[in-house]
C-alpha cells in the first residue's frame, strides 16, 4: 500500500509541543482525572483501588461490558454487540475503511474532511469520487451532487458529521436523503461523528445513521467530547454480523484488545455522560461566541459560523500561502493554527476553539494572530 502524508496530523506533530497559544486543539479542554471525578463526583479513591486489584491481562477483548453499555447510551438502537472498540477515532476509521475497501471499489467521500475519510479508499485501490462542500452552502451536503456521483457500483459513502473542518451539521432532513441516496444504492454509509452531540443548541438535531440504516457504519471516540483524549479509546459501530465478523478479524493482527485502565476510565466517565456533556457543551458555545466577535471584528477574514463541534474554517484575503502563514505566525507570535491546505483550502486556517475552559486564554490566543495579522498590512 502507497501512504500518503497524512497532513493535518504531520503539522500537528510538528508544531503542537513548540506554541504558547494552540488555537488548533481540537478537543474540548482535556481534563485529569482528578478534575474527572470532581466533574462527575464520585471516589476516585474507590476506583483507583479498585482497579489497583486487578490483573493487568489483555481484559475483555471485544470490549469492557461497562464500557459497551456506556457507549449503547449515547444512541438509540445500539446494544453491546454492535460495537467494536479501537484505538481511537483514528483506529476506528482506519479498521472500518481498511476492512470495507477493496481494489476497484467505487468509494464517494466529502471534502473538506478529516483525510482519513478520502485518503484511506484511495490508498486501499478504490475507484473515488469527492463531493467538494461549498462555503456558500454552509458546507453542507447538496444530495443532488452526492446522488449524480454514485451509481449501481457504489460500495461505500463516506461523511463527516458534525463535520472537521467546518463545524456544520447536517439536519435531520438531509441525513434522511443521505440514508435514502444510500439505499437506493445499496451502499455502506460511513459516517465519522467524533463530534457528535458537541451542538450549539440543546435542541439541535444528533441522531445518528446507526439509528436510520442497517448499513450504517459509525465511529466516534471518547477525544473530542468527553475531554479524555489520553486514554486513546475509540469504537466503531455497525449492526452487521458479518461485517462485525470481517471488522473483529482485521482488528486481531493489529490491535486484538484496548487497554484495560482506558476502559475502565471511558466507562466511568459515561455513565456520568450528562454532567461531562454539560461542561463540554458550556465550553464550546462561551468559546465559539468569542471567536465569532473576534473575526466580525478582523475585516480581512471571513467565516461561516460553526453549527456544532469544536473546529471553523477562517478564510483570509492576504496574498499568502496557508503554510506560510502559520509558519510566521508560530515563528512570531507563537499562536498554533493548522493551515487550510491541509484540508485542500487554501487562504485559510482551522481554528480549534475549545482549547481552553477559561475564555481569557483564548482571547489571548485570538489576539496573537491578530498582531500576526497586522505585521501583513
């Protein structure tokens, strides 16, 4: 198999450890465990002792049952057997794109989106189709683009939802045309909803495809939301025995269980979702009014404002490349972005806007790009 660079994650490792300001996170403040179990109040002495007991074996191999069960709670339909744990979102898209695809497939993904969901099919042999989200459409999907690109061969429909980089968030509507576009096909839907539930509104739409379509594929992890990217734990979902059959198998050369204490931990912290959702949700909408005030104010850029998620894509009108311009500014002013070429955009940058739980400190991180900015005039 050909790797391509994986673009988002090389400049991320490059640049993540080396700025004063990482307006690219792109998790919801991450907590400790100390602040864990303050959030959702219970012992941490009770746990730790509890799990300092136990034997370091490989554990549940198919997954934790308390963990299963925690993660059953957050969809409508789906029981323990659906899921399948992973090393992270990452690990689940990965085993899900790597088990699905074959050579020739015809395989219609979105763009921009996080790589993993395009470059994936294509390093596996697929035949693929990109449907390219418009700015002036807000980034959602238009069904009739995504219907005139598949056909009777079409194995496979990749999404994003809420989507990386642009935060919108397809309505129950659209997701519904989506699903029929794919039974009409018979295809697989994919869909990588690591930011589900991160949504402005309480009463914004978070249904899941798993919930809408026997062949429905989804993956998620406990990163972005749960604030628990360190415990590296994933899951992806389908309700097909065999598929389930194909996605166990190929997890076996590479992973065969998830750690035990990263289950334990995910578990825990799920069966107290409700108050660890609260904070995050309190996060992202405090965070996301600070920037929307802070680009309304710069004149040289331009934003669609984020439905859901904790990531917006910010265009600028400066005569320079997207690199280049995050480069200076980390050299500069020390104010980590990731360049909207990453994402095939150019003239624009990711904003990751949860990175901090005190809103102070990403005005401190706006306010370095914009001297960064003023330097361009």
């Amino acid at each position: 198999m050909q790797i391509k660079d994986f673009k988002v994650e090389q400049w991320m490792n490059e640049w993540e450890t080396k700025c004063r300001y990482n307006v690219a996170e792109t998790c919801t403040y991450s907590v400790t465990l100390d602040q864990l179990f303050d959030i959702c109040g219970g012992s941490r002495e009770e746990f730790m002792t509890d799990f300092a007991a136990r034997r370091l074996t490989y554990g549940d191999i198919e997954g934790n049952p308390e963990f299963l069960e925690g993660v059953c709670g957050l969809y409508e339909t789906v029981k323990p057997e659906h899921i399948i744990s992973t090393h992270g979102a990452a690990g689940a898209n990965y085993l899900v794109l790597s088990t699905l695809v074959n050579p020739g497939d015809h395989v219609v993904s979105i763009m921009p989106t996080y790589q993993q969901l395009y470059s994936i099919p294509e390093m596996c042999g697929a035949e693929l189709k990109l449907l390219h989200l418009e700015k002036e459409d807000h980034y959602h999907v238009d069904p009739d683009k995504l219907d005139a690109l598949c056909d009777e061969n079409t194995k496979l429909i990749c999404i994003n939802n809420p989507d990386n980089p642009t935060g919108a968030l397809l309505s129950a509507e659209e997701l519904q045309v989506i699903v029929d576009i794919a039974k009409k096909y018979d295809a697989w839907l994919m869909c990588d909803e690591v930011y589900r539930l991160l949504v402005q509104d309480d009463d914004a739409f978070t249904t899941s495809p798993i919930d809408l379509y026997d062949k429905a594929v989804v993956t998620s992890s406990m990163s972005k939301v749960w604030s628990l990217a360190g415990i590296r734990l994933g899951w992806c979902i389908t309700k097909s025995e065999e598929l389930r059959h194909d996605l166990l198998s190929h997890r076996d050369y590479d992973l065969i269980s998830c750690g035990m204490f990263d289950e334990a931990v995910a578990a825990y912290a799920l069966k107290h979702y409700d108050k660890i959702l609260a904070r995050s949700r309190r996060i992202v909408r405090e965070n996301l009014k600070v920037v929307m005030d802070w680009a309304e104010s710069e004149p040289h850029l331009s934003i669609v404002k984020p439905e859901a998620g904790t990531t917006c894509l910010v265009y600028y009108d400066y005569d320079i490349d997207s690199y280049d311009f995050c480069i200076r500014m980390m050299e500069t002013e020390g104010a980590l972005v990731t360049p909207g070429d990453a994402f095939e955009e150019p003239k624009s940058m990711r904003l990751g806007y949860a990175y901090s739980d005190n809103t102070d400190d990403l005005k401190e991180g706006l306010a370095a790009i914009s001297r960064f900015m003023r330097m361009l005039e």
